[in-house]
C-alpha cells in the first residue's frame, strides 16, 4: 500500500484531502461529519466580525445535462457568533486529534485587529491559520478580502502584521481576481508567511432568469457579483498554481491547491504541478462527504501502479514540462490517424475539421456508410478531431516527422527562415 499521508507545515493528517473554508465547514456537526466520512482536514469557515447573510446565496452553471458545471455563491464570511466558532473548534480537536483543523480568519484592516483575532484563534489548539485575502463581494468595502489580494503590498503589510504574533504555521490564501497571482504571493511570501494556498473563488455572474430578468441568485429582485468555483474553474486555477511553483521565490513554501477538484485525478494534477495538499468545497456540496472514499483509494491505486511510495515523490514532477510558446519545438509533427475499426461513421471530425480547422479530413460517400480518413499532407496535428470524437481512442495522434534541427520560435526569428521551409 502507498503511504498517502500528509505533513503540510507539520500538520499531519492521514491524507492530503482537506475540505475548503466554505459552508460545509461552518459548524461543528459538519465538521464532524466530515471527519468520520474520512477527510484528512478540514479548512473552518471564515472568522471575523460576524455579518448577515443574505437568501438566496448560491446558482450554478450546468452543461448538457450535467448539473453544478460551476457554481456560484454571495454568501459572506461566518454569520455565526465568534465564541460559538471558538468552542466548537475546540470541542472538535478533542474528538479527532490526527486531523488537521486549521482556521480562516479575515479582520478589518488594522494591525490591532489582526492581532486580536490571530490570538483567539490560537487560543483554541487550531493547528494553523488561513487568511482570506480573496472574498470576492460584500467585504471589499471594508478593505478586506478581495481588496487586500489585489493590492501587493496591503498583502504584506498583513502578513507581516500576523507573523508578528502567530505561533503556528500561516497560510495566505489568494485571490485569483488580478491578472497575476504571483505578485501577491510574492509579496506575502517575503513577508514572512509559511505557506500559500490558492485559488480563491472568481468573481462571476452565472445567468440570468429571463422570465424575471433578475440575475441569479435573486434577493429581493436584486443580485451581486459572486464567487464563482467547482468544475468549471480547475484549467484557471492550475494555471495560476504553476505560475506559483515557477516561481523561485514563492515555490520555497509549500502549496495548497484549491478550485474544481472533484476527483482523486484532479487531486494528482493539482499536485502535480507543485500542491502538497488539495482543498475541495463544491464537490463535497453536490455529493456529500463519502466521496472522499473514491478519492483515497483511487490516489492509493495510482500511487501503486506508477511506483511512488509517498506524496513527495511525485509532488511538482509536471512543472518542468511547462514552459513558454517560444521555446517549444516547432519541428515536432504529429498527425490524426482514423481507426477505422473503432469508427463509427458520425462524422464529427470532419464537420469540425472541414468548417472550423484545416479541412484535412476526407469523406468517402458509401453504403452502408461513409468513410473519413486523414490527408496526411494537410494535416496540422492541431488534435481538434481527437478532441470531438466520441469514440474513445479512435483517433489517435501519431508522430510523423522530426527534423534535425530542433528549432524553437525565437531561433526561427533570429536565423531568419522562410515559413515554407519548416
């Protein structure tokens, strides 16, 4: 059996699946529940000053029939008393000490606040603490949340305002509302954090009720911008990961990964490109707690079967294979290939490739049915057929050509070549 235990900053936990700070970590009953279903941690809802929330809170963007393809919420920090918080999170690291309990927190923006409320949640045993530099609505006003991740050095400046009184690990959540998550993280890392997690939630707005014309969700004929996650952010937020793990400075910490995870194959991808643990929130609100059965034991599987023995020995091992446009291989060719045993005659792969591609694709009229195959000669290995077959490993993209010299873009510009001859 692989070992997929965890030791984020020296809070162990006996796997890497920890739940986000969202609803389902509000109270101690949910709490709870999640632990007994397996989670390895869990991320407390966000404390601060206690607020109102709002009804209705959440929508969802759902795609061919699929529901929740995104989901989207105006809810804000906790609305439950600060003591009550405080209570229950020490009731509940009574009952599961070998799990990892750490707390979000968000204050006003004064050193006194942070100071004070750093201190309460310290008080209760907590194993680490997340700050919310990424709420997307409502708190903004009040120069927190969002309004300190998209300002470098606010960031730092609470950064550093807390490590001048935390005495467990810090971790500084970020948002992903800038057009680059490094700055902030940079910011936040030379201030003096111990590690980083991300991504936060991204402002959305998820449709539009047509009969009302209210967007969704409806408060009292009224809407707002909301936190947009689940499936439907994972392609943003493992691109804003990598930039992180790139990073010289900020990949020194270790990572949490956060938004789309549904799936113990998520999971993998986020770690491999540089988390050391995983956060999930929508998933667990659309299924329930247990599917963190599927995810421990679909992780130990695939630990097994490519021969990692534990979580370090493949943390990261993807970030190298990114790079930049320039420097990838433009003598590298593939092109489609049809198995016409698999085929089963849609079409599709012409119909995309004839309108929208390279027109590389050629239809063969016939009984009892047409036949599509590859013009070689045309064909750009854009991957574009592969991507809309239905048929799984129908089509299949098989290299054609290298030549001998392995030229990248910026060599192609520096050498001067005509186009037609590569």
């Amino acid at each position: 059996m692989a070992d997929i235990s965890s030791n984020f900053l020296g809070i162990k936990s006996p796997n890497p699946f920890w739940l986000a700070s969202a609803p389902p970590t509000d109270k101690k009953l949910n709490v709870l529940r999640a632990f007994e279903a397996g989670w390895g941690g869990v991320v407390w809802k966000t404390l601060g000053t206690q607020v109102k929330n709002v009804s209705s809170r959440y929508s969802a963007v759902d795609y061919h029939g699929s529901r929740v393809m995104g989901f989207n919420n105006i809810e804000l920090i906790s609305d439950r008393p600060l003591d009550i918080n405080l209570r229950e999170i020490k009731e509940v690291l009574k009952e599961f000490p070998d799990r990892a309990l750490v707390i979000s927190l968000m204050a006003d923006n004064s050193r006194e606040s942070w100071h004070e409320l750093t201190k309460k949640m310290q008080d209760t045993g907590a194993h680490g603490l997340e700050l919310n530099f990424g709420c997307p609505h409502g708190m903004t006003e009040r120069g927190m949340g969002a309004a300190v991740g998209q300002d470098p050095e606010i960031a730092r400046m609470v950064v550093e305002w807390v490590m001048e009184i935390a005495e467990i690990p810090v971790i500084t959540k970020l948002t992903p509302n800038v057009h680059s998550v490094v700055p902030t993280g940079l910011a936040s890392v030379q201030a003096g954090t111990n590690a980083l997690s991300l991504i936060n939630t991204i402002q959305s707005v998820t449709g539009i009720d047509l009969d009302t014309f209210v967007p969704n969700p409806n408060v009292a004929g009224k809407s707002a911008f909301g936190g947009y996650c689940g499936p439907a952010v994972k392609p943003i937020a493992l691109k804003m990961l990598a930039t992180i793990a790139q990073n010289e400075t900020t990949r020194r910490v270790p990572i949490s990964g956060i938004g789309g995870i549904s799936t113990w194959k998520d999971a993998v991808e986020f770690m491999l490109l540089g988390a050391s643990n995983v956060q999930v929130c929508t998933a667990a609100m659309k299924h329930g707690f247990r599917i963190v059965e599927d995810m421990c034991e679909g992780l130990n599987y695939w630990m097994e079967d490519k021969g990692f023995k534990t979580l370090d020995d493949f943390i990261g091992k993807s970030v190298p294979a990114l790079t930049n446009w320039e420097d990838l291989d433009i003598n590298y060719h593939i092109v489609a290939n049809i198995n016409q045993d698999k085929c089963i005659h849609c079409g599709l792969c012409y119909i995309a490739c004839e309108d929208t591609s390279h027109q590389s694709i050629a239809l063969d009229y016939g009984k009892p049915y047409n036949k599509y195959t590859i013009k070689e000669e045309e064909c750009v290995g854009c991957n574009l057929c592969k991507l809309v077959c239905p048929v799984d490993r129908c089509i299949t993209m098989v290299e054609q050509r290298k030549g001998d010299e392995y030229l990248n873009w910026k060599d192609f510009q520096r050498l001067g070549l005509p186009l037609n001859d590569h």
